[in-house]
C-alpha cells in the first residue's frame, strides 16, 4: 500500500512476532486492492500459506494479523515435514462486497512479483474458484480447481487431520483412540467445521455444533438430527459433560474469558492461533486439559495444497494427514519428557527443524 500511516509502521517494527524476512504492503488504486503479504521463513523453501479476505478494523490489524499468520505458517509447514516456509497473505475488506476479478487479479501479480518466495493459497474469504483467478496472473498458487490443474477444496483434510489429532488426544488420554461415545463439540461449522462433523457422526461420537451463521448450523442439523445446536460458543465451552472442543472459525478461542470456564478435557480444533498470548498454553496444563497444537493437527489443507505443486495425488496427501496421529503423539510425549505444554514442545520440534535446515544452508 502506498501512504503507508505511521501506525501501520510501528506494527512492522514494534510487532512482537519478529524474525520476519519479508513484509510486503501493496494497493492497487484502480480495483480497490489493499493487502499485505508477510513472509516469515524461507529457510525450508518457499514460504507457503493462504489468501485471508477479512474487513479488518485497520491497517495495523491487517498487519498484525499477516505477521501472525506467516509466522504460524513457518511452524505448520515444519511439523508437517514439508519443505516449504512460511508466509501469508491478508486482502483488506469485505469480500461480499469488493471481491471481484480485477481485484484478485491484482493480487496475483503482486504474488508473482515476489518471484516464487510466496506462494499462495485459499484461507478465510476466499475460495478455489478464487485461486483460480489469481493464477492466472501467477503460477505460484495452488488451492486450484481439478479443472485447472488443481487439488480442489483444501477444508477436506484439513478435516481429516483434526479427527487424527482428535484420535491421539484420546489415545493419550482415555488410552484408546476412539471416538464413540465421546461428547465432541465444534464452535464453526463451515468450510472445515461441516466436513469435521460427518468424521465424528461416522465414529459414533455425540456431536454439539454452533455458528454465527444460522444456515450453516441449520445445514447439519438437517443432515444430522442427532446433533445439538447449541446458541453460541460461550453456551458451548460450557456444556457439561463435553470430552472434546473443537474451535474451527477465527483464532484466539482460548483466553482469559474462555480457558477458565471450558468444561472439555481435550481441545484440538482447526482454527489458527488458538492461543490468545503466550501464557494460555500454561493455563490449559494447569487446569489440566490437553491441548493438541493446532498448527500441527489442522496441517492437513497445507498437506494438500503443496502437494499440488508436485503433480495432486489425494491418496499420497491423504496418507500424509494421517501421520499427524503419529506427529501429534510424540508431541504429547515430548512435553511430558521435557515438562512443559503441548504448544511449547510443538514449538521446540519445528524451530530445530528450521533451525537445522538454515545451518544446512549457511544462513
């Protein structure tokens, strides 16, 4: 963007994230383009993330959160053993209202002025059809329809690795990793939430379901007559009897407010920066419920995505998600030889990883 405003400036350079490599602010005038593409590692490849369309307050927030986000991406992509870093891309404003082609297209060329440093894909407000527009102006997007080329919705394993990581939270818990019978319930039931649902109802597990979008609990309940809506999430996190949260919308689920009145024992879910701030990690321990880190169990969609890159094969990719049982395990056990929580351990594993790649390199 251009007239960048002092705000947006200390965000940059006050953001306590850090480590950056790479921030770029771009705007386009004529389509009404403002987005903001943040690249925090390359010391595995090409940093890979999704496209975020979201009518944030300010320009700092954008920021703030595309700096969140790539830096979440860098450790995502490391515990899912792909060579690539970590980046993401954040588009301000309403995509209701000012998404159009021109727009998408914009962006696309900013993504391939970067020259394959970024490579991009479907996040929150944008969708495959959407992917498709931006490559054609860059062919460093993935997240594209099977008709162009691509994988095609990314939300079907993400799904799938949320339910392995729901299975070793119960394998190391309760000692067995089935569902059936457990009380499950999942705050957002879009693009994600709906595929994770028919994973649990297969299982045998008792469902409880609630959205800011009416249609889309409807849209379950329909399918589903056993599952409970329930009116919000605070109404959810304090449902009695519940083994299992699930938060699948936008990040900081797990507070101040919500940690101290959750009812479950586990929560694995497949939003983004579940963790409010640090300390929130220590909250969960120490009321003794069992975080599942979600960059590591929601890796299934960037599974998929940089699969594609390769030449797409969903059971290649589908054998991959389902190592995130086996990844989300030893997480477990890390924490509990080292002492500290699940995210911390989570934490250690990808930084070595990082860490090791960029010795290999010389940076």
């Amino acid at each position: 963007m251009t007239d960048v405003t002092d705000g947006v400036l200390h965000t940059l350079f006050q953001s306590d994230q850090g480590g950056h490599e790479q921030v770029v602010l771009c705007q386009d005038r004529a389509s009404g383009l403002k987005a903001v593409i943040a690249i925090h590692s390359t010391a595995l490849g090409p940093a890979l993330g999704g496209t975020r369309f979201y009518p944030y307050a300010t320009e700092e927030e954008a920021v703030a959160d595309a700096l969140n986000l790539a830096r979440g991406m860098s450790y995502k992509n490391a515990m899912a053993g792909l060579d690539h870093g970590g980046g993401k891309a954040v588009i301000i404003g309403d995509p209701e209202k000012i998404k159009t082609e021109e727009l998408l297209l914009a962006y696309g060329r900013f993504v391939a002025s970067l020259g394959g440093r970024y490579v991009t894909a479907c996040d929150v407000g944008t969708y495959v059809a959407d992917m498709d527009v931006v490559a054609r102006e860059c062919r460093w997007t993935t997240g594209r329809s099977p008709e162009n080329g691509g994988a095609g919705d990314s939300s079907v394993l993400t799904a799938f690795g949320v339910y392995q990581g729901m299975r070793a939270s119960a394998q190391h818990l309760w000692g067995d990793p089935s569902l059936r019978g457990r009380r499950v319930g999942i705050a957002g039931v879009g693009k994600v939430g709906h595929h994770l649902v028919e994973h649990l109802i297969a299982e045998g597990a008792e469902v409880f379901v609630t959205d800011v979008r009416e249609d889309a609990v409807r849209r379950i309940t329909e399918r589903h007559p056993g599952v409970v809506a329930v009116a919000d999430t605070d109404a959810l996190i304090r449902t009695e009897g519940l083994d299992i949260y699930a938060p699948c919308a936008l990040g900081g689920a797990l507070n101040d407010d919500s940690v101290p009145v959750l009812t479950a024992k586990v929560v694995c879910g497949a939003a983004n920066n579940q963790l409010a701030h640090p300390g929130v990690e220590k909250d969960l321990a120490d009321r003794g419920i069992l975080y599942a880190p979600d960059y590591v169990v929601n890796a299934g969609g960037v599974i998929q995505v940089a699969d594609e890159l390769h030449g797409f094969d969903f059971d290649r990719c589908k054998a991959k998600a389902a190592k995130i049982f086996d990844t989300t395990l030893a997480i477990f056990a890390r924490a509990k030889a080292d002492g500290i929580p699940p995210a911390a351990a989570a934490d250690r594993i990808a930084e070595q990883r990082m860490h090791d790649a960029a010795a290999a390199r010389g940076r």
